[in-house]
C-alpha cells in the first residue's frame, strides 16, 4: 500500500524524506489535523489514529499521520476519527496550551516521541 507521512516534526522529514511520499508542514499540531480532515475529504483513507500515544494534544506541539496515497471514495470511518481527534484537541488546547515557550530539549524529546510513533506505524504497514 502507497502511504503518505504528513507530519509537523523535523526528526521525521528527517528521517523520512527519502523513503516515503512526505508532507512537512511548518504549522501547529491542530494545523497538521485540519490538513488531514482536507485530504481525507478528498478521498484519502487515515490509517493512523490522530490522538495516538499517552501525550495530551495540549503537551505536544508534533503529530505525524500515515494517510492512503490515492484518493479514493470518501471514507466516513477516517471522517468521524479525524473531526473526533480536532474537536478533542480543541477542548484541549482551550484548558492551557502547555507547548508555548518549550525549551530546546523538551522540543527534542517530544519530536523523538513523535518519531517512534510513527516508525512504528511505518514498520507494521510496510510488513
């Protein structure tokens, strides 16, 4: 299966350019979503959950998904997830947007994260 990375994190354009059809946003965390929920209302299938891992959207400024390369028809399963996954990070970031102001290593950390999330991913769709 032809994916495509869409991702707001250095370390996974990193790591990722070369291999994979990759989408590198320099947005927030809720830009790279409403970039999806686009993509997917064109026809592309979301094949990784938006609200993956233990970290809260509001503590977080990266998030990388894994979406179908071709559009095909539209996916209303991919459709519900993705308006969830927004509304939720919604209600989130209106408690305290906790990613302003960062420092430099937590930064690092949190792209790591990101990173193995999604080579994770990569790896189980590529089997």
């Amino acid at each position: 299966m032809e994916l495509k990375l869409i991702t707001n994190n250095p370390l996974v354009k990193k790591n990722y350019e070369q291999s994979v059809t990759l989408i590198f946003l320099e947005k927030s965390y809720l830009d790279v979503l409403c970039y999806v929920r686009d993509e997917i209302h064109k026809g592309h299938e979301l094949l990784t959950h938006p609200l993956s891992g233990s970290i809260k959207p509001n503590e977080t400024p990266y998030k990388s998904l894994l979406i179908t390369s071709k559009a095909k028809s539209l996916d209303y399963r991919s459709v519900t997830m993705i308006e969830d996954s927004i509304e939720t990070t919604k209600k989130f970031f209106s408690i305290r947007d906790r990613t302003q102001g960062l420092r430099n290593d937590l930064l690092l950390d949190f792209q790591e994260i990101d990173y193995h999330l999604i080579k994770g991913a990569l790896e189980s769709a590529n089997q």
